[in-house]
C-alpha cells in the first residue's frame, strides 16, 4: 500500500492518551496505520494537503440499524412512540429481502462516510426473505468502511405475547446455529480487523429469557462481543417490571449481559443503581440522542455515566427513527442535550467529540481506533474549517461549536474513502436511483 502524508493540518486533534494537540502538523501514513505524526514530514507516497483543515481521528459509530436506510420518514410513523412506531414498520420490513438488505446498508454507510464516520456497527435482528447478515457485510466491503455487523433476533412473536409479528421471528435453535456460522465465516480478531461480528438478540421484549442466557454463553465461547437494546423508555422500563419482575439493568446482570465484552443501545432510563453496576462492570453504553428525541424517548443520563466511568460512544441508530446518519451532528446533539439537562459547562465540544471517536472506540473493544497517535489505526478525517460554517470562529478545534458536519476527506486503514467531500469507492448517485426504486416499489405494498 502507498505511504500517504497528510501536510500541513492547521489543526490536529489527536484523542490520544494526552489528549494532544498540534498545530501546523503533518501524519504519515503506511500499510494500514499512523507511522508518524509531527512537523515538517517526508514522503515519498501520495501527499494530501490539509493547510485550513481540523484533522480527527475517524468517528466510531456504536449503533445503527442499517437496512432502516429504506424507510426513512414513513408517515405513518413519524409522530409515534416506540412501540406504536415499530407496529406501524413491522409490516414494510417484512417484504424485504437480499436487495434491500445491501442497498440500504450501501447507502447507510456512505452517509455515514461523509459524516467522518470510519468503523460502525450494525444491528440486524430480521432476516425476512433469504436476507442475510452477509449482505451487509458485502455493501461495507464494497465501501471500504471498517464494521462490527451483529447477527440479531426476534424470537417471541404476536401470538405468543411478543410485539414483532410471527412472520419476523425465527426459530431459537437456528438463530444460534446462524450465529455460529457467520462469526466462523466473517469475524476477524485481529488488531486492525476490518470485521468483527457480535451477536446481538434485539431486546428484552423480542426475545426469551433462554434465548438471552444462551446467546450470552455462545459470544463468549467464541471471544466476540454482545449487543442489544435496553431501557430506551419508559415503556421499556414497564414491560421489564410487569414481566420480568426487575428493572432492565437487573435483567440484564441476572442473563450474563454485563461486562466489558457488552454494550447497550440508548439506556435513556438507566437508575443510579444501574449506572453503578455498567460502570463496576465496564458495560458499554451506544448513546443516541437524535434518535431519542425523534422518538421522545428522554435524555439519557450521560453526564452521570460518564462521571461513573461507565465506557460511552454514540450511535445514529437506525434511519427510521432519527431519520438520517450523520454522526458529527449525533455529536453536536449530545453535547447539547447534556447542556439542556446540566447546565452549559455539563459537556464541552471537544469531551463530546472525544465520545464520537476515542469513546466509541473502546466501546467496540478498539483501541486500536478512534485515536491518532503511532502504530494506530490510519482512521483519519479532515475537516475543512475554511467554510461559511466555520466563518468567525475564534477555535476552529471547537467543530461541534461552529464547523462542518460532512467531511473533506476520510481514510480508512490507510485507504481513501472520501475525496473533497465524495465518496469514491463507489458510484453513489447510481446506488441513490437503485434504492429510490426499491422505496417506491415498498410503498406499493
């Protein structure tokens, strides 16, 4: 691979362990990682010129559901609840299949691209039609994004209490066996792995008690980790009481889902008792305040989890229920609801930055990401602070304050993904028309 020197960034901010800075530097790049980050660098590969650019560690996003992609602003369901939300969606998923998977999981993941996003997770729970897990991991190859696809489930339908309809759930004994199989084809261990898969049943309210104790011992026979979603609101926190008999942090130590191999999405209505435990436990938390306002699910409490040591990143959830991808204005929207709920000094630009990059890093277990400093992950993006959004800013650093939300150019492991504001490992405006097609085909019915 050619050696890269990235020349002359106004500023770096590097989410090391110092949390340094530099001004006026240069980062040289080879084979996949950072060689060396200084002043007045050689090369002799490719030289990107960064003079006017904010240099970032690629984000890291910690929750998505990608094939969501395709059902963006249903009308049906933009004003309703949670569980009124997915009732009125179940049935479109349904008439999914391969295609829609790898298209809106292309699509998805270019948008995230573009918002200086270079590894993101992905939480595929329904697998109507022959869709399989592969198909999303096909589309991140294609884009050349680093992933952490998780093989989900829905087990508990309608007619035996559950909220999914039957046509969305599997059988217990074949979502293992799927499991099984896609880590030993897909996951890659490895420092500087491009995929890593987790295993993921979709939440408390979709899935058995066995189901949850099962999955938990088969991730961790394997070495991979585990996800799903927990205390979103307070239609979770009631369904957990009435038939599990605790709250969701409870449920979840008593099932084998805390500890440093786990991490949840949202946890909006965590307790003081439950934040103690993630945090005694090193249990990971997917932050996502867009999709929680979109939903009016509440604030999660992340001042306090943070404060507690409990490991947090961010995640821009599915597209249905934020509707878009972007996770430099997912940052923007955190810091400002911990403002909003603590006070203006609760989280500055520069701590909520920290969550989108070094912070959902070691959610994912990656700490060879989500930092730029020596023998790191080349996961870097620049940010073109001479635009009318940065315009009269007196710390152009401050992004989240007064910056661009869409990137100039990206790398990851080293390999370019985004050009001057394009993605360029794929013809996007033709995967635009394709999916375009596929949504006016859904609405049909």
């Amino acid at each position: 691979m050619e050696e890269v020197l990235i020349r002359g960034a106004s500023h770096i901010l590097t989410m090391d362990d110092d949390r340094s800075e530099l001004r006026d530097a240069d980062i040289r790049i080879g084979d996949g990682v950072i060689r060396e980050i200084g002043r007045n660098l050689e090369t002799t590969g490719q030289v990107v010129q960064a003079r006017g650019c904010v240099v970032t560690p690629g984000l890291v996003n910690t929750h998505h559901h990608l094939y969501q992609t395709l059902t963006r602003a249903v009308p049906g369901g933009q004003d309703a609840l949670l569980f009124g939300w997915l009732r009125t969606l179940y049935p479109i998923w349904a008439r999914f299949g391969p295609e829609e998977m790898r298209i809106s999981a292309t699509i998805g993941l270019a948008e995230l691209a573009l918002s200086g996003c270079s590894l993101s997770s992905d939480h595929l729970y329904l697998f109507p039609n022959g869709a399989r897990l592969d198909d999303t991991i096909e589309a991140a190859v294609e884009i050349g994004l680093r992933f952490h696809p998780t093989r989900g489930a829905m087990s508990i339908g309608e007619s035996d209490g559950g909220l999914p309809p039957d046509v969305l759930v599997e059988q217990e004994p074949a979502i293992l066996e799927d499991c099984i199989r896609v880590i030993d084809r897909f996951h890659d261990p490895a420092e500087g792995s491009m995929c890593r898969v987790g295993v993921a049943p979709c939440s408390p309210f979709s899935v058995s008690r066995e189901l949850m104790r099962d999955a938990a011992l088969l991730a961790r026979d394997k070495g991979v980790m585990m996800h799903t979603h927990l205390a979103e609101n307070d239609e979770d926190i009631t369904y957990s009481e009435e038939n599990f008999g605790c709250r969701p942090g409870q449920y979840a130590e008593d099932l084998g889902w805390t500890g440093d191999d786990v991490w949840h999405a949202h946890c909006v209505k965590l307790d003081t008792h439950e934040i103690d435990l993630f945090s005694k436990s090193r249990t990971g938390v997917a932050h996502c305040p867009c999709s929680n306002c979109r939903l009016g699910s509440g604030i999660a409490p992340v001042r306090q989890m943070r404060d507690a040591g409990v490991p947090v990143g961010l995640g821009v959830d599915g597209s249905a229920s934020n509707d878009t991808g972007n996770l430099m204005l997912e940052a923007r929207q955190a810091m400002l609801l911990q403002r909003v709920a603590r006070g203006a000094d609760a989280m500055s630009a520069r701590e909520a930055l920290e969550i989108a990059t070094r912070g959902g890093a070691d959610v994912l277990g990656r700490p060879d990401c989500g930092r730029l400093a020596p023998g790191k992950r080349a996961d870097i993006a620049l940010w073109d602070a001479g635009g009318v959004d940065s315009a009269g800013s007196w710390d152009p650093a401050a992004l989240l304050l007064a910056g661009p939300s869409k990137v100039r150019d990206l790398f990851v492991e080293g390999r370019q993904v985004v050009r001057d504001g394009y993605v360029i490992t794929i013809d996007l405006p033709a995967k635009i028309a394709q999916q375009n097609k596929l949504v006016e085909r859904l609405a049909r019915g």
